[in-house]
C-alpha cells in the first residue's frame, strides 16, 4: 500500500487526555506518523483535557482537529442532541477510527453493609460516602455517574438526605486511591476495570459489585443511549457471578467535517498502517489487563458510532477494510 504524501506543511491542534493516559499516546503517535508524511515545518500540538465532553465541544468550535474519546458510542449523544449537548445537537464530527478496547463503568460497595442490591440499598438508606469523578468541566465518566446513580434511585440530593456525601476526583486513579486508604469511602463508581488501581482497591477493601437493574439499564438506555455489558465471573478474585456494568468501552478518534480529506486518509492510513507501533506499548501487558485490545483490527477500527470522514473512508476503502 502507497504511503500518503502531503506536500505542505500541517499545523494541527490534538487533544488527548489529563496528560499521562492513553488518549495522548493516541496523539503522540497519530502527530508523529502525520509529521513523518508531511511537509518540514509542520507542527503539532497536544493540548490537556477533562475526559469528556469538552473534547466533542471543543472539535466542533474548531478549536481543535482532532481528539480522542470513550466510550466511542457516547459520541452518539452529541449528533443527537441529549446529555451534555442537551437542545445543541452536533451534527459535524466525524469518525477516523476506533481503538478497541474493553471496558466497564460499575458501581462498588463496602461489604460491611451487608447490602448487594440497589433495592436493598434503597430500603437500608445508608450513608454513604461515593468516591467518583467530578461531572463539571465535562467529564463523562462523572456524567454517566450521576446519572447511573439517579436511574437506581441514589441521587445526589437522595444519599445527602440519607447523611450521605460525595467525594469528588478529576482522574479515575485518584478516586480509587480514595476509595483504597479512606476507610470513611464505603462505595464507589468508576471506569477502567482493566488497570491495577482497581484490583488493589478491590484486594485491600473487600468492596462488592452491585448489578445494575434491568429497569435502570432500559431509563439510562431511552434517555441517552448508554447500554450494559457484563463483568464476567473471575474477572476479580471477588467475582463469582456475571456482573452488569454500563458499557464503557472502545476510543474514538474523531475530528469535524472541515479537516482536508488528505490529512483524513494519511491519519486512518496511520492508525491501521502502522498500528504495530502503538500496539507494543501494550504488548507486555495480558490482553484482559490491557486498556488497548491488541492486535488492533482494522475493519473494527473502520466502524466508527459517527459519520467517517470521507477522506479516512477513502483509505478503509481502498485497503479493503469496509464492505
């Protein structure tokens, strides 16, 4: 397959994640294969996000070209006007890959409260303190916890009248260090079940997975299109049977309709082409333990939850990787 050539120097602006996570290395090697393909003088930026849906916003202001997502489905919400875009449906972005990868956001709870249902939870009215991400600035795994928390009957203003209390994070390792050394946290909801944080969390407080409900599952569904998944037993120690989560899985990467085709087709041709570099960043890690699920496949990569850009449409096709 032809390498791409892009005879003109690119200024593009990348956003990725807080900074140390995998959205920026995402951007660090998509900006590296891009820089390689184009033009001396071209220049790269990667600029800090909050995690969520300021990236989508942001994309749309043409603040930024390109950035990076998850889950890649709750780009969904954006063209359809719900969630944080609730009455400003963004129709513009569109779609250069997606990096699969599992991933659940669940809800954890001390098992010293003999509690293991919502209803039970809901008929005991503890006090609970909740280790989760902070919804403001645009944080989507803060977001998807309010709302997961409100569909099981665990609102904000419901745990306060209960004595109850929220302690609030930026970053998912920060929450689970709470929720590891802070005996006050007796439960907690959060993402990135693959990474050591939880199962140190899980080892050294004993907490418990509470299943989300059918009804709450079908709320979260109709309002904004999240879905379930399952923590399959012997994922943790502590596991034994199927756990249903919200589906927090796959990166998007995406930019907005606006973006030559050109720098399109050289970016999707990077991200499958050359997929073995970013791969063997994870390569040292079991494939249920890695947050990128290696090998990396490019008609997957292909089916993006937004319109693909034409230009990285032009590549899927030509490599044959869409039907």
């Amino acid at each position: 397959m032809v390498e791409p050539s892009i005879s003109r120097a690119l200024d593009l602006q990348f956003q990725g994640d807080w900074g140390m996570a995998n959205f920026h290395r995402v951007c660090g090697w998509l900006s590296q294969e891009l820089g390689s393909h184009s033009s001396r003088g071209s220049r790269f930026a990667i600029q800090n996000g909050t995690g969520g849906s300021d990236a989508l916003l942001r994309v749309h202001a043409r603040e930024i070209d390109i950035a990076v997502t998850t889950p890649s489905y709750f780009a969904t919400m954006a063209a359809a006007g719900v969630g944080p875009y609730a009455g400003k449906p963004i129709d513009d972005l569109r779609g250069l890959a997606v990096i699969p990868q599992t991933d659940r956001l669940a809800f954890a709870i001390d098992p010293k409260l003999g509690l293991t249902t919502f209803k039970e939870i809901r008929a005991a009215r503890p006090a609970l303190r909740i280790a989760v991400c902070n919804e403001e600035a645009g944080n989507l795994i803060g977001f998807a916890t309010q709302r997961l928390l409100e569909a099981a009957g665990l609102g904000r203003e419901t745990i306060e009248s209960w004595g109850g209390s929220f302690v609030e994070t930026d970053r998912p390792e920060q929450s689970l260090a709470l929720a590891a050394t802070d005996t006050s946290v007796n439960a907690f909801v959060q993402e990135a079940i693959m990474t050591p944080w939880w199962r140190d969390t899980l080892a050294k407080r004993g907490f418990a997975l509470v299943p989300l409900d059918d009804d709450i599952i079908a709320d979260l569904g109709a309002r904004f299109g999240f879905r379930s998944a399952t923590i399959a037993p012997g994922y943790f120690d502590s596991v034994t049977n199927p756990v249903t989560a919200l589906d927090f899985s796959d990166f998007l990467v995406f930019t907005h309709a606006d973006l030559p085709d050109d720098v399109a087709r050289a970016a999707a041709w990077a991200l499958t082409e050359t997929r073995h570099l970013f791969e063997r960043q994870f390569a040292h890690i079991p494939v249920r333990n890695s947050p990128v699920t290696y090998p990396l496949d490019p008609p997957t990569m292909a089916k993006t939850p937004i319109p693909l850009h034409p230009g990285a449409a032009a590549h899927y096709r030509d490599a044959g990787y869409l039907s």
